[in-house]
C-alpha cells in the first residue's frame, strides 16, 4: 500500500494548482499569466514595436483580464503611426483585444481619423500589427482631398 501512495502523491503534487505556468507562451501578452481572469487594471498603455520603433499604442480607462490570450478594456485611444510619420487614431468605448490575432473588435461607436480621412461608425475592427481593419456601418467618412492634390513632400535627407 505505500508503494502506491508515494507515487500517487507525488502526481498529485505535480498536478497541484501552485505549480502554475509563469512564462508567456506564443500569442500571450507578457504578465497575463501573472494575472487571474476577471482582473481589473486602471489607466493601461500598450505598446507595439516593431525593429526598435513604436508602430501602435493601445491606450484604455480600464482593463479586464479575459484569459491569458484575451482582454476587454473600456474608453480606449489607440495610435497607429505609419512610416510616413503620418498617425491614425482610433477611438471608442469598449472593445475586446486577442494577442494571439493582435485583433482589437468593438461593438459601439467608434471613430478613425488619419491626415487623409475621418471616419465614424456604429462599430470596428482592426489588426494592430497589420494596421488594416473596417468601420462597420452606418458609416460617415470625410477625405481630405488636399492630400491627393497638393505635390508630394521633397524626401527627408
């Protein structure tokens, strides 16, 4: 009977919740793991870098842990800068963000504004590393058709 004990014990201590995986894994934000589901976190900033430059900022009010993958924030500001050191912003209420997609989706309002349009919907979509996403409608949009007219910028040097 002992013989069977000791190995069931030390199964049972692997198998235990204290041995919890503290490393981020492919797809998971650095620290969620640290953090339970249903976690809240106020005033978050998020950055994206890509070869040492910032390419987004995700901003928010709040946050809430969902899973080691997924967060819900509220009142979020996020910053797309292009390498024509042109910046979209994207604004809206509440929305759900997947590392493992790098997918943030929004069912409320929500606005885009970009040096050559502005956009306003009653929902959005979009892929922070890609920088592509829709406004769902009904959608108001306005272009800056200056843009598209005026010369191009002589080249930085």
């Amino acid at each position: 009977m002992r013989r069977i004990v000791l190995p069931l014990l030390l199964v049972l201590a692997a198998l235990s919740p204290a041995q919890v995986d503290r490393t981020a894994g492919q797809g998971e934000f650095p620290a969620l793991q640290l953090l339970p589901p249903g976690s809240r976190i106020q005033g978050i900033s998020l950055p994206r870098y890509q070869e040492h430059r910032v390419t987004a900022h995700i901003m928010a009010d709040l946050l809430e842990v969902l899973s080691r993958f997924e967060v819900r924030m509220a009142t979020i500001h996020t910053v797309l800068y292009g390498e024509a050191e042109d910046t979209t912003h994207v604004q809206m209420q509440d929305a759900t963000y997947d590392f493992r997609t790098s997918i943030m989706a929004s069912d409320t309002p929500a606005s885009v504004t970009n040096p050559r349009f502005s956009a306003e919907g009653s929902a959005v979509s979009f892929n922070s590393e890609t920088r592509c996403g829709i406004i769902k409608g009904p959608v108001h949009t306005t272009l800056n058709t200056s843009i598209f007219t005026n010369p191009p910028a002589p080249p930085k040097k």
